[in-house]
C-alpha cells in the first residue's frame, strides 16, 4: 500500500556503490516485474489507502476514503468474502490497527475510513 518506483527507485541509490560501474542489484529484482497505477474514481488526482485497497480486495474503483463501498456508498463483495462463500478459510493479519483502512477494506464495508468503531463492529458482524 503505498510503495511505489519512487521508494524502490531511492533505495536503490542508496544501494549502489559509487565504486563500480555497474547498478548493484537489490533484492527486489527478483520480484519486481511489472507495476500497477491506480487513480480514484472521483475527482482527486492522488489514490488514498482506502480506495487502493478497495480496488486490490474486489476490483471495484471507488472515491477516497471508501472502505469496501463503491461510488454509491453501496457494499462490494470482496476476495475475502469470495473465498468464504466457496467455503474456504480466510484470514486478515495486519501490522497497523485492524480497523485500519488497508485491512478493513478486505472484511469491513464503510462509507468512510474514518468510522472505526462501525468498521471494528462489521468484523464482529461478518465473522
């Protein structure tokens, strides 16, 4: 959520020796083979964690702030939700606050990431 050529770009300057002629290689050439640019779907120019993550958990593009809603405040079926149905196990870990926008937009709907409490709430709703 938020990494973008910017940060991989900046790391690997600081990487590089000064002292060869080559670019050192960093340990997410392996990894990284292509990239993704997202925009929200509303009249910003910048995607926040909310929307971002919306888009990764259903698909769906939505405004800035929305948590697993489309553009009419309307839920949306996300992977999580999916695999549940065809009745496999699933799971969120996460290292920030759970009712946090980038996991709550995988198991949580809400109008706004904002809403913790009702988010916090959907969880024990949906569980």
């Amino acid at each position: 959520d938020g990494m973008g050529p910017a940060y991989t770009t900046a790391y690997r300057y600081y990487q590089d020796s000064p002292e060869t002629k080559q670019i050192e290689p960093t340990v997410f050439d392996s990894i990284l083979v292509g990239m993704a640019h997202t925009y929200p779907d509303d009249d910003t120019y910048v995607t926040d964690s909310a929307a971002g993550a919306t888009a990764l958990s259903s698909g769906i593009k939505s405004y800035n702030g929305a948590v697993a809603v489309d553009t009419h405040k309307k839920p949306v079926k996300t992977m999580l939700e999916v695999a549940k149905e065809q009745g496999m196990t699933t799971a969120l870990v996460a290292t920030s606050q759970i009712n946090h926008a980038t996991p709550a937009s995988f198991a949580a709907h809400n109008e706004s990431r904002r809403n913790y409490d009702q988010i916090a709430d959907d969880y024990l709703d949906n569980k």
